[in-house]
C-alpha cells in the first residue's frame, strides 16, 4: 500500500495537481484502501497545525511583506554599497550583503530576491554588468533568506521535529554567512575576470549617512532575535512584534507606504499563510501514515545495509535533499522529508538541530534549481531575462552553495555548531 500512496502522489504531481491536494488525495485514498477508519484524516489535519509555533509564519511572512514593499530594502543597499561598493566588482558584493541583511528581515528567499533584486538590477544594468549573471547572484543570495533567522522553514521544521525554534535560530547565522561569503568569493572572481568596474571611493561621512537612513531596517533583526535570545519573548511573539515595528517604521517613519497597500499585503500574506498551513495539515496526515505503517524505520533500514559508513550515509541524504528540492517547493519538501529522513540520522547520532540546519539550507538550494526554483522565477520577473540566461549562469553559484551543504554536513564545527 505503501507503493500505491507514493506512486499516486507522483502521478499528481506529474498531472500538475497542487501539492497540498497531491498528498491529501493520495493518502486519504491508501488509507481508504487499507480499512483505516477516515475520521483521522481530520483529526490529524487539525493535530498537525495545532502549535502555537506555527503563529509565527503568517506574522513573518507579513513582517517581511511589510519590509519588501516599502524602502527598507533600498537603504539596505545603500548601506551595503557605501560599505563594499568601491570593489572592483561591488555592486555584486552589494548583492549578497544586502541579500543577508534582507534576510535578517523577511525569512523568506523569494521576498529576499524581490527585495534586492528591483532595487539593485537598474544599477547593474547602468554599470554593465553581464545581466543574466547579476540575476543569478541575486537570486543565489536570496537562498540565504531562508537560513539565517529568522526562517519559517526553520519555524516548519523545529514543529515537525519537535525541536526548539530558539536553537534553530541560534544555530542558523554562521551557515547563512558562510554561504554569503562562498558567493562574494566566486562573484569577486567573476568581476576579476571580466573586468567589472569600481564604483565610488570609501568615505566615512557616506558610510555613516546610509547606516542612520538603514538602522531603523537594521534594528528589526537586533529587536526580534535579541528579544528571542534574552527570553524576554518567544519565537511567535517575536514575530507578532515584528509586525508591529514593520508597521511602525513603514507608516510612521519612512512613509513609503499607505494604508491600502498595507491592506494588500494583509490578504496576499493570509494567501500565501494558508497555502502553507493547508500542506502542513495534509502532510500531517501522511506523516501519521507512514508512521502507523513504519516506513521510516524501514527506509532507515534499507538505507544502513547499503553501508555503515555514517559519512556514505550522509552523502545519499544530502543527495536526496537535493533531488527533492529540484521537484518540490521547499516547504513541502521540508514536510515530507522530515518525518522519512530524521530517523535514520537519529540512528546515526546526528543531532536533530544540525540535522535541522542541513535539510534547511539543502532545500534552500532548490529554490535556484530548475523547474521549481521560485528565486529565479522572481529574479526572472525582476531582470525581464529569460529564465534559460539565468539558469545558465547560475552555475558557478550553485556549485558553491552545494560546498557549503557538504561543510555543514561534515564539518559543523567549522560554523559554530553549538549543539543542542
């Protein structure tokens, strides 16, 4: 039965089904088939997003709205740029900085690829930088919006896992920096290579003028994480407080946005929190199924007598990872990967948490992997590029961010792991 529910949930994915309806149908039919009684398709619907964590996804993804949508995202640029900008090559720099500094903000990649890219892409374009290029890296450094925190796949996977929010967090900035250097590196090179020009000369008096434009931007990440950290509030009522400042900031001190475009982004956040809500509810029901059939203990099985190297065991789980990403939106990887795969590293003696960091920042890849790859669909829209030109420059990037993956694989400590 096991094979008929798999095999069905291909089958819709292929006939282009949504995911939610693809693991809802498939799973509602096997359990039908095997005489389980289908009240618990509900029951375990409404037990999979009974969590007060999950209260932090909609107010993130709100806050991050709030942020993209006004002009926080073009004084982060200008901050980045006075800082890197006189590189050769700065812009590109600018690219990932801002990228990372957006990422503190919004927790979301696409969001962090919109942001960066519609403020910076005129101006590579007017420095003759190679386009398709200049979009790849954006949407590249938009991958480290999902890593460093705060990270609603984090949010999604510390839910499934049962493991804390607040560690996750904690645990996720050295690999979300470490991604962003590997990009400014292979970016430097690149501008070396092509001979990309120098933009304007260091000054302090400039550096100082976009840090007071930015740091009312800059302050969201240092007023969520610090208040998470010291325990004055929780992950979820951090994020409720994210929202109030997003708030504060874009109507009351920058100005850049009205009360009906805020009105906008509430219904396109509670659009985009349900799509996310309604797949974790349908994966909750499979993850019962496959429990109550004691898949994942078999396919742990299945996989340590192909070796009992942990190292050779590792390499097919990132292997997995990354396929899956190429076929299926991050968040519902992270939903059916979970459940199948954190056993079989809990037999490894892998900690759940860097277990965490690893199918996070593997799914995050996937968003600049064709044919799901929503950053380059974003950056795509951004540039007005054919998606084929940034694929093909996305290459190099690529490469390294899947270096990152393996450092973080094999060697954690290398970024800080603190453990859990």
């Amino acid at each position: 039965m096991t094979l008929v529910l798999f095999g069905l949930f291909f089958l819709f994915m292929l006939l282009g089904v949504p995911i939610a309806f693809a693991i809802g149908a498939s799973t509602l039919y096997a359990l039908y088939q095997s005489g389980v009684p289908l009240m618990v398709v509900t029951q375990q619907m409404f037990q999979g997003i009974n969590s007060f964590a999950l209260v932090a996804i909609p107010m993130f993804i709100l806050a991050g709205d709030l942020m993209a949508q006004g002009k926080v995202s073009e004084r982060l640029v200008s901050f980045a740029d006075s800082l890197v900008g006189f590189m050769r090559g700065g812009l590109s720099i600018v690219s990932v900085m801002a990228g990372m500094f957006f990422a503190a903000i919004s927790g979301s990649g696409a969001a962090t690829t919109a942001a960066v890219g519609s403020s910076l892409v005129p101006e590579l374009k007017r420095k003759g930088y190679d386009p398709a290029s200049a979009a790849s890296l954006i949407a590249a450094s938009g991958t480290i919006g999902v890593v460093i925190p705060p990270s609603v796949p984090m949010i999604i996977y510390a839910v499934i896992a049962q493991q804390s929010v607040s560690k996750l967090f904690l645990n996720g900035f050295l690999p979300g920096l470490v991604m962003g250097l590997g990009l400014m590196a292979i970016a430097i090179t690149q501008a070396y290579k092509r001979q990309y020009p120098k933009g304007t000369p260091l000054s302090l008096p400039t550096i100082w003028r976009t840090l007071k434009a930015a740091s009312w931007g800059l302050m969201t990440p240092v007023i969520i994480l610090g208040g998470i950290f010291s325990g004055i509030f929780t992950p979820s009522e951090a994020a409720v407080v994210a929202v109030n400042y997003a708030l504060l900031v874009s109507l009351f001190v920058y100005r850049d946005l009205t009360l009906p475009q805020v009105y906008k982004l509430l219904i396109r956040s509670a659009m985009t929190t349900a799509v996310i809500m309604l797949v974790i509810a349908m994966s909750a029901v499979l993850s019962w199924t496959l429990s109550s059939w004691q898949v994942p203990g078999a396919i742990a099985q299945a996989v340590l007598s192909l070796s009992t190297n942990p190292y050779v065991i590792m390499l097919l789980v990132v292997a997995v990872i990354l396929l899956t990403g190429v076929f299926i939106e991050t968040a519902s990887a992270l939903i059916i990967l979970t459940p199948v795969l954190l056993p079989l590293v809990l037999q490894l003696g892998i900690d759940p948490i860097h277990f965490g960091l690893i199918i996070v920042v593997g799914l995050s890849i996937g968003m600049i992997t064709p044919p799901v790859a929503i950053n380059l669909y974003v950056a795509s829209s951004v540039t007005q590029l054919p998606l084929e030109r940034i694929t093909q420059a996305i290459i190099p990037y690529l490469l390294g961010l899947i270096g990152v993956l393996l450092l973080v694989v094999y060697v954690p400590i290398l970024l800080g792991w603190s453990g859990s």
